[in-house]
C-alpha cells in the first residue's frame, strides 16, 4: 500500500513540474508573443526607452512603407535611434494603440500583424498596419523586424 502511495505521490509532482519546466525554458506560444508586444507600446506609452530596448533582438531593424509625392516609398529606420527617441523627454505621451492582433508560431519563429493608430498625446497622428517578426532564443521572444505602413488618410480607428 505504502509503495502505491508513493507511486501516486510521485506522478503527483512529475504532473505538477511539467508545466513548471514548460514555462521556464521559455514560452514559445502566442500569448508569449502578446507580452512582448504589449511591452513595447506600454514602454512607448511611459517613455521607458529601456522597456523598448529590451524587446528587440540586437539585429532587429525597422521599416515603413508609405506614399510621399504618389511615390511609394520604403524607409528603413534605426532601433538605436527609435529607442533614444522613445526616452527623450516628449510634450506628448506616445500611444499606438493596436486592434486586430493576428499572432502565428512556428518553432522559434512567429509573426503578428495589427492595424494600429498612432497619436501624439490625444492628437491622432497616423495609421497603419504593423507586421512583426519574432524570434525565440531560448529564454525569451525578441522582435526582429517592424514593418508598418502610415497615412493619414482612410483610417477606421477603433
């Protein structure tokens, strides 16, 4: 009785680390992914350029896609220089706020796309569609890429 007893004891405990070991050799779900893009916009929103940093990977770049003299245009900014700017003391609080979020995963790979409006403050500013990369490196999921697209124009704000 007493070795039954154990027996149950233990698969108990093996039930019970499983998911414990699970979560800390990182999350590779999507609801993972969701932390770290809701982690970037609150750092934008506090102006906390060291929240910012810390969801990109160090090789991550950023990209926007827009129209300027009815030209298309593909303009490709710094992370360094966002993440300065995120921190420099600003009038205005920066909120992009994001509806629609689509997350896929694959493995260590995974993808977000999200219409988002931008504003300065309570001034609207610009929309879009953010399109996110990700990447997990074992311990945590670091964008690797933003491509937005931005106009004025045709927005449907929610």
């Amino acid at each position: 009785m007493r070795s039954v007893s154990c027996i149950i004891l233990t698969l108990g405990l093996l039930a019970f680390a499983a998911p414990v070991a699970a979560q800390s050799s990182g999350d590779l779900s999507p609801e993972g992914v969701r932390v770290v893009i809701d982690q970037l916009f609150d750092g934008m929103r506090a102006g906390d350029s060291t929240m910012v940093r810390e969801t990109f990977h160090p090789e991550a770049r950023l990209q926007s896609a827009f129209v300027r003299d009815g030209q298309p245009v593909l303009n490709t900014g710094s992370v360094d220089g966002f993440v300065e700017a995120v921190g420099t003391p600003h009038d205005e609080v920066w909120d992009e706020k994001i509806w629609d979020v689509e997350i896929a995963v694959d493995g260590h790979l995974a993808q977000a796309w999200m219409n988002y409006a931008f504003y300065l403050g309570e001034t609207f500013s610009h929309c879009g569609v953010n399109a996110f990369h990700f990447f997990h490196d074992g311990s945590a999921w670091k964008i690797t890429q933003i491509t937005d697209t931005r106009r004025r124009e045709g927005c449907e704000v929610e």
